[in-house]
C-alpha cells in the first residue's frame, strides 16, 4: 500500500494559529504519513530560528477569556503579551505540548518544512533568518506534492 501523503499550507503568524500546522503534521506522520508544510505569508513565522508570536483576541470573538473584557480594553497596550503569557500558562498546566517541541517533533518525525521564496523576498527575509535545513520554493513546489496528496489543508 502506497504510503498517505498531506500537504498543509500555513498562512497565519500568531501564537494560537501556529498550533493546528503542528499538530495536526506531527501526529499524521506518527500515523506514517508522508507530510509537508508550506509556510507562506505570515505563515512563515513558524519557521523562523526564534518563534516569538503573540495571541490576539482581537478579530478572534470565539476566543474564550477567563474574564470577560470589551473589545477596546484589548487593544490597549501590553494586552497580547498578557494574553500571550496567560494563554501559554494555561497550556503548559494542561500539559499541552510548547510550539518549540511541536516544531522539533515534526522535525524529528521528517515533515519536510517549506518557505515561500516570493514571501520570503517580499518581506526582505534572509535565509539567516530560518531554521537550517528547510527548503524553499513556490507555488509549484506546493502543488508536485499537494497534487498527489490525500489530504490537503489551509490553514
């Protein structure tokens, strides 16, 4: 039997949706699929050598707060590193898995990582910039795989 392939493309910078990529990449390769993952756009910060992303709640009304807070107090300064750091406590006491040790799993388990050389250009990105070892490539880089994929995502 042919081995399964995803494809997932990842568009979104912020803490909270840098999650859904890693998980879902790590746990379809411990499945022995065969995974990739094309960071394009703000995507992108998932492979920087330093992942410093923030959570906003701001344009994210499903988000639940553990006190209920208008929309203009979180948009006040300060407030997405607050909730940043409220969000990753949270996680850790759930014993959910760090964005750095998700990253590092799919590593270890081979999911090839893939950066948008035209967003990379765009931004004026350097290649000093990225983990070592991932690739880069375009549109066409993504569709050779995600075309003979059996599950493709956008995330």
């Amino acid at each position: 039997m042919a081995e399964k392939k995803l494809a997932i493309i990842a568009t979104k910078g912020s803490f909270d949706w840098a999650y859904p990529p890693f998980i879902l990449a790590s746990t379809a390769a411990a499945l022995g699929y065969e995974v990739q993952i094309f960071c394009t756009f703000y995507g992108l910060q998932l492979l920087r050598k330093k992942m410093d992303m923030k959570v906003t709640s701001i344009g994210n009304p499903g988000m639940p707060m553990p006190v209920p807070m208008p929309v203009l107090m979180q948009a006040l300064p300060g407030m997405q590193s607050m909730m940043t750091m409220m969000m990753k406590q949270k996680m850790k006491s759930k014993g959910v898995a760090s964005l750095e040790e998700l990253r590092e799993l799919c590593i270890e388990a081979e999911v090839k990582l893939i950066a948008c050389q035209m967003t990379v250009d765009l931004f004026d990105f350097s290649s000093d910039d990225f983990l070592d070892g991932i690739e880069y490539g375009g549109a066409a880089t993504f569709f050779e795989f995600a075309g003979e994929s059996d599950i493709c995502l956008f995330i």
